[in-house]
C-alpha cells in the first residue's frame, strides 16, 4: 500500500496551555484579592483534568474540592456549573452530593475558544456572586469571553 492511499485525520484545534492556566488562576487571585474574599481557584482542561490550582491565604480548606468540581463540571458539561439542575436549588443540592464532578453550584464557567471549550474555571469560598466574579476575571486575563457559550 502506498503512502498516498493513505487518509490522515488531523485538524487543529484550540487548546488551553499551562501558561494560560497559570494566567486564570493568577488574574482570578487577584480579583479575590482585590474585591478581599479568600478563594479556592481551579483550572482544568476540556476533559475536567487539573491544570492549575491556588488557594488564598484564610480560603476554606472544604472549597478545594468545591473549586476542583466547579471547573470540572463547567468543562465537561459545556455550561456555567450554577445551570445544572435548572436552578432548584434540592436539585442543586442533590447533584453535589451524588454526581461525580458534577455541581449545580454556581461558580464554575467554561473556557470557550472560537466555539469550543478548552477548559473549565471553578472558584470558591466566596458567595456565588463572588466565585463568578473572580472566574470571569480569570478567563479575561487570557483574552476570552467569560460569557462565551460552546456551539
């Protein structure tokens, strides 16, 4: 069989890198800092796996797992972490302590890149209002949409 029989399937794709991990989680800190609420800070990429994490001095140590699965459920569910089970609060409820990273509290959005997402911030320690403030901050440090919505 030759070479040009050959059919390669290979496209591009846009992607979050370390470095624009580490700028989330750095601009998402200093929003904390800035509105003064310690935070949990969590960046994974589009299969919810942890890129970056921080902690603010006097954050809840309970939020780091809270954090990790608000980015985990913006990532892989493709929407904020707070729209998962249609705002009823039970539902909410219910979802954190059953599904696997999987939350209905807000505070996690999605990282989406020309249509896709590319990752997923969750931040908490704060209220919901704050944890969202601070994860939208995140993804306009890297030149994004926080509001953006995958297609």
């Amino acid at each position: 069989m030759s070479d040009s029989s050959r059919t390669t399937y290979v496209g591009t794709a846009p992607f979050l890198s370390a470095a624009g991990a580490r700028t989330i989680l750095a601009a998402a800190l200093a929003e904390a800092d800035a509105i003064g609420v310690a935070q949990c800070v969590a960046v994974v990429d589009a299969g919810g796996h942890l890129l970056a994490f921080g902690r603010s001095d006097g954050a809840r140590i309970g939020s780091i797992s809270i954090a990790q699965t608000k980015a985990m459920s913006a990532a892989t569910r493709k929407r904020p972490s707070g729209e998962e089970g249609g705002g009823d609060q039970l539902v909410q409820i219910r979802l954190a302590l059953a599904a696997d990273r999987v939350t209905g509290i807000a505070g996690g959005l999605p990282i989406v890149a020309e249509g896709s997402v590319i990752g997923g911030v969750g931040v908490s320690s704060g209220t919901s209002e704050q944890d969202a403030q601070c994860a939208r901050a995140g993804i306009a440090a890297i030149g994004l949409d926080p509001d953006a919505r995958a297609r």
